[in-house]
C-alpha cells in the first residue's frame, strides 16, 4: 500500500490498484513462442511477455503516472492509495488481507480502479467506433466437486457401466441442460448504450425496444462463448479424475464443475441446479472450498464514479462507445466493495491478444494509453 496524502483529508480517498503474480507458463508450450515467455521483450510494435497484459501494464503504467506526476510537483487535494497484490490469480488472500487491514481502520474510499473492462474493436461489427466496456460488477465463482462410486475390478469383466459410465453420463447431463438466461440490469444498460450506434437496422430496432425483443437479442446472445457468459450462470467441467491402470477398472471417479455466477444468483442456486439436473443418487455432489464467491453488488452508471472513468477513457481513445459490463471473471478489487460504493474495472487495452495463453503481448500504443488513462485519473484529484 502506497498513501499519496491529499491536501483535503476530509475527502475519501482513490484507490489505484493492480496485481504483479501471473500464471504459469507451461513448459511444452514455451517452444511455441515468438518471444521469451519472462524476457519483457521489446520488438514488432510489441512488448512481449507473462503477465503483462494482466496485470503488469496496469501496475506499472499506475507507478509510472504516479512518478511523473510528482516530478512535476503535482499534489492532489484528493488522497490516492496505490495498492497492489501478489496472489490475484490464485485466491487474492493479499487483496483480502489489504481490506481487513483498512476496515480495522474504519477507512471508506471514494472511487476504486482496477483491471477488468477494455476496448474492443471486433466484437460487435455492426459497430464501427471502438466500445469501451466499463465494470462495474462481477459474477460470483464456484466449483462443485462430483463423485460416483461403484464396485471396480479386472478390465476384462466389465460390468454393465462403471464409476466413469456414471460420472460421464452426469457431466454430459449438466452440459446439455444450461442453466436459463437472463438479462441483468448491466447487460441490460451495455445493449442499451451501444444500440445508438449500431448501423444494422435490424439489430439497432431490437437492440432499442428491448422490452418487445428481449428474448430474441438474449437468444443472439447465447450463440456465442464471450457473450453467452453475459446473460446466464455458467456450467463447465474442468477437471476429471479416475483410474490408476489401464487394467483396472476404478471404484471411484470424480470432476470438477465450474460455475461463474450472475448476479441475483448465488451459489446454493447452482447446487441444486445441478443435483436436480443429474438427478441420480450414484452421485455425491460437494462444494470445492478452495474459494468460493457470490456475485459481487453493482456500481451505479449514473455515479460519480462511473463518470470519472468514463471521462479519462474519452481523454485517451477518439470517438468511442463507453458502455457499462459485467465483469465474468474475478479480480481483486471485488473485494473492494465492503469499503467503497464506487469499485470500477477498467483497463484502456485494444484487442489484446495472449491472455494465460502463448505470446501474451502488449501493444506499446496500448502502454501508452493506460499510462495517459492513469495520469487522467491522478489529475481528476485536484
């Protein structure tokens, strides 16, 4: 935590924030590469690397802003708190342990920044101006453990099915059957706000009378992975586990479900969901501790906080869409929200490419863009 102190302590503070783990590089991949996967790389208009699309140029390019501005001699009437983690994408304990540590001080902030929403230029192509998707909620996380059992023994006297026939038959019960749509009042105000500049007519006249074509846009919706995601609770096996020789047959398989949560949803839903869905007593069904998270309370569009992050997103990027979004991944500054009503995700990088996947890369136009984003923000506090 680095306190910047205002000149006004009666005003709340700002919050800064970004986190400088990443995930792994696996090493089959590593040959597939262009670039030295921790080399921090400089070359074709790029920079190249683990991390720094997340979140590395957000920290970086905060410090960056943070310094020039006080080698100018800057002072901000408004406190900015520079806050950093170490385990975002494991379970953000440090995140949690930087909140505890501020409620005990009985601090409340004013508005907090984190990554999250960024600016697309291909995901909707009946849209020409780029659209600036602004957070300001995200879905809740959990993950059910799935376990059948039955009598296991020699490979060459099956019987009629195994713990894997019945493990198997459940997981493709979950995946067949999604749990039902719906539009949230985010997505609700993201369609709302791009419909003005949606150029097919067709779209545009749904996109603007949703309250006559609502099922037929959340229908177009679904027909796509990114935005699919936005109008339902998700369900999806990531991890299956059975068997220790290939002559044997096991007495115990088990999988993972993950499920990212919308908002007036919660955990328990998606519990009973998926035992009534399997509806088969061979399977025990158990919540992963490992972490766990109902869907996060959302910022107001109409805030003072939405509207300064749209104002320094306007200040970097020329003519563009600025449109609220629910976030469906999980960051840090969810944690946030028990100390300020003014949480926000946002991040001014364009199509970014690589994100946990092979050559992850930067635009260095985009670097320079969270670095003027920054500085906005910081100049906002006078």
């Amino acid at each position: 935590i680095y306190e910047w102190k205002g000149t006004d302590t009666t005003i709340l503070p700002m919050v800064l924030m970004a986190h400088y783990d990443v995930v792994p590089v696996e090493e089959s991949a590593i040959k597939l590469w262009h670039a030295k996967p921790y080399g921090g790389e400089v070359k074709d208009n790029y920079i190249w690397g683990r991390g720094v699309l997340d979140d590395k140029s957000s920290m970086i390019s905060i410090l960056e802003a943070a310094e020039a501005q006080l080698a100018k001699g800057f002072k901000p009437k408004q406190t900015i708190l520079l806050c950093f983690g170490a385990d975002e994408e494991s379970s953000g304990k440090g995140a949690t342990a930087v909140v505890s540590y501020f409620k005990s001080k009985h601090k409340k902030f004013d508005l907090v920044v984190d990554e999250g929403g960024e600016i697309s230029t291909e995901d909707n192509k009946s849209i020409k101006a780029p659209i600036a998707s602004i957070g300001v909620g995200e879905k809740g996380y959990v993950t059910l453990v799935l376990t059948a059992q039955k009598a296991g023994g020699h490979s060459s006297i099956p019987a009629a099915s195994t713990a894997i026939d019945i493990l198997s038959n459940a997981i493709a019960k979950v995946s067949q059957n999604p749990m039902p749509t719906k539009l949230t009042p985010p997505i609700e105000a993201y369609l709302k706000s791009i419909s003005a500049y949606n150029e097919n007519f067709y779209e545009k006249m749904a996109l603007s009378n949703l309250w006559l074509f609502k099922s037929t846009v959340v229908n177009n919706l679904t027909k796509q992975p990114s935005t699919n995601a936005l109008v339902r609770t998700t369900l999806v096996p990531t991890v299956f586990n059975s068997g220790v020789r290939d002559n044997v047959i096991p007495t115990f398989a088990t999988a993972y479900i993950n499920s990212r949560i919308l908002p007036g949803q919660s955990s328990k839903d998606v519990f009973d969901y998926v035992q009534k869905t399997i509806n088969d007593t061979n399977i025990k069904i158990t919540y992963y501790k490992n972490y766990m998270t109902e869907p996060s309370p959302t910022t107001d569009v109409n805030s003072k906080y939405y509207k300064r992050v749209e104002k320094a997103v306007r200040g970097v990027v020329k003519d563009v869409v600025v449109a609220p979004m629910l976030m469906v991944g999980a960051t840090d500054s969810r944690n946030y929200r028990e100390v300020s009503d003014g949480v926000v995700n946002f991040s001014p990088l364009t199509d970014a490419k690589g994100y946990h996947g092979i050559d992850e890369r930067l635009q260095i136009e985009d670097y320079k863009k969270c670095f003027n984003f920054y500085t906005l923000l910081i100049q906002q506090t006078k």
